[in-house]
C-alpha cells in the first residue's frame, strides 16, 4: 500500500508505476479536509490508476477531526459529487480492501 502519494510528492508516472506493480494507492480525506490535497487531485489519480487499485480511507485519529464515519461520509458526498459511481466507490472502500486483506467474499457472506 503506498499511502499519502500526493501529499508525499509522488509524481503520477511514480505512482502508476507502484500500482502497476501491484501496490494499492491509499487516498485519505484527511488531506482533502486539511486542504494539502484537492479533491480534484484525488480523482485525477483515480481515474489514471484505476479504482480497482486505489484504497479510500479517512486517516482520522486526531481528536479535533469529525469522526471517522463523518468523515467518510463527506469523503464519499464529495466524490459522488463529483461523478464517481456507488459502485466505483464500493470497491475503494470495500472491495479491494477486502482483496488486500485475503478475506474471501464467503467468508463475508457467512
């Protein structure tokens, strides 16, 4: 998982070449809600990587944040605002999750 790309200063040919290689790419809210990271840079690397490689996280745990299923719901507004599908968005935040893990989809069914 590389994590913060964008805000680590990843360029996208950097971070094209990890997800091709196998990484998943976190893309975390709390940069967006920090204003280090535009909502639009999150949905450039998402649509050139792929969402079936990209992971969606709050990264909240400071106690001044909103709470983490807030921030979540916001990070997912924001990007259905903004076109991405319910089902796009699914697989960020449970799918390849999910995969990354190695939990198969029956044992989630059970």
């Amino acid at each position: 998982v590389f994590t913060h790309p964008i805000s680590l200063g990843a360029s996208k040919q950097e971070i094209m070449q990890l997800a091709q290689l196998g990484c998943y790419i976190e893309l975390t809210y709390l940069h967006v809600l920090l204003q280090v990271v535009k909502i639009s840079q999150i949905l450039e690397i998402i649509r050139e990587v792929g969402y079936q490689k990209c992971l969606l996280t709050t990264d909240a745990f400071f106690s001044w944040t909103p709470p983490a299923p807030e921030m979540f719901r916001m990070y997912i507004g924001f990007l259905n605002f903004y076109g991405l599908e319910p089902d796009v968005i699914r697989q960020m935040i449970y799918e390849n999750p999910r995969k990354l893990l190695g939990i198969d989809q029956e044992e989630v069914d059970k």
